[in-house]
C-alpha cells in the first residue's frame, strides 16, 4: 500500500507570494490533517479535512487555508507569505472516522522557504 | 499556544542507560499518542493510549497513561543508538461528553545517545 504523498518536497518562495502544497493520503483514508513544524514550535495543527469537509482548524491566521477534494487528496495554501511561515508542512491521513483518535501516517513533508 | 507540554526538550545519555519523557495537559485528554521521528524523517506513530491508567509496553519502551488522564510518560530502557530521534506525544482534548477532535502535539523530547 502507497503511503502518504506530498509535493512538492522542497520549494522557495519570496514574501508575499502565494504556494499550494499537495498531499495524496494512503488509499481508503478519508482524513487528511496539516501540521506545520518549526524548530521552536514543534508540531503546531492546522486543519484537519474529512469527506471533503473541513472539520477542525488550529489557530493558524486566514492566509493559510486547505480543501480536500472527492478522491481525498488535499491541498493546503498560504497565500501572502512572511519569513516567518518557514517550516516543514506534514500532511497526515488517517482511516479513523472520528478526528483526533486514530493513527496518524505522515508524509515526508514539503519544506517551504520564504526569502 | 501549546496545549500539551513535553519534558525535557533535550536529553543526552549515554548507551546503556534509561530515558524517560513526559506529557503534561492542563485538560482532561481523550487519547495520548506517541510517536518516533527520526533525524531529517517524518513522525512514526508508536502507540495510543486510550484507558485511565494504562500501561503499554513495546520490548524496551514502556507507556504510561496517568489516572487522570492528563499526563503521560514513555520509558525506554537501556537505550540503544537505534532510540536516537525526537519522541513526541499527541493528545486529544476532551470538551464536554465528546472530544475537540484536534490531536494536539507536544514539543517534543530529542533524544541523542552516545555510543
């Protein structure tokens, strides 16, 4: 079974300019989660999608958004980008229907660098 | 902010000597989840604790989930240069009679191991 997918793995982008990052779950998994990750702030929850629904979102500022389309693959934007939204974005899929209590498989990634 | 805080950050030991981390929530957790991320990999999930009190063991590692279901801790047992990485816990509040849906990560503990 293929695991989870992200592209672009690695990307630079200048500030103010938009990205959209991709993320394909394990097969059959209807949950896609983001989470950004920073040397200093761990693992900080995004949002998390379910049967294209979004169903919980972290304390991350409008210009980050996501949508999940039918076949569950997710996409997650941040448009106007600082400095400071450098980090590694991890998508994770999980097969669990009820959010937050399932086994999390995450992608490697896509490294962002605002310059 | 963080909502779930992990001690210590960092931990030096030598090869052959015990490990511990532990999680900390100011709220009642519906879960607690540990994962294993390597140097430059993604998060592994290890395990999920889901019982007041519960004990899980993995070979050397070793769950805890506290009475309250506030805190938790992983013990690891005569480490070896393979337990190297950064060990993270995740924990799904509870709100009410049901829970936010949002697992929460730590910061998480990194742990080198010298040979």
């Amino acid at each position: 079974k293929a695991g989870v997918t992200q592209t672009p793995r690695y990307l630079i982008k200048t500030r103010g300019q938009q990205v959209t990052l991709s993320c394909s779950p394990i097969s059959g998994h209807r949950s896609v989660s983001w989470y950004q990750q920073t040397p200093g702030q761990g693992l900080q929850f995004l949002f998390e999608y379910f049967s294209e629904t979004q169903r919980n979102k972290g304390n991350f500022p409008g210009r980050f958004s996501g949508r999940q389309f039918s076949n569950s693959r997710s996409e997650m934007n941040v448009s106007t980008l600082e400095l400071g939204d450098s980090a590694l974005y991890l998508c994770a899929s999980s097969g669990t229907g009820t959010g937050g209590l399932g086994e999390l498989f995450f992608g490697e990634g896509s490294r962002l660098t605002v310059l | 902010g963080q909502q779930v805080m992990q001690i210590p950050q960092y931990q030096h030991v030598q090869e052959g000597e015990d490990f511990t981390t532990y999680c900390n929530s100011s709220t009642t957790l519906s879960n607690i989840q540990w994962y294993k991320q390597r140097p430059g990999g993604h998060p592994v999930f290890l395990i999920q604790l889901v019982k007041s009190g519960e004990v899980k063991k993995q070979k050397r590692l070793t769950f805890q989930f506290g009475e309250a279901k506030k805190n938790s801790s992983l013990h690891i047992t005569a480490t070896q240069t393979t337990d190297v990485g950064t060990y993270f816990c995740a924990g799904t509040r509870r709100q009410g009679s049901s829970n936010t849906g949002k697992l929460i990560f730590g910061q998480g503990t990194t742990l080198q191991v010298k040979p």
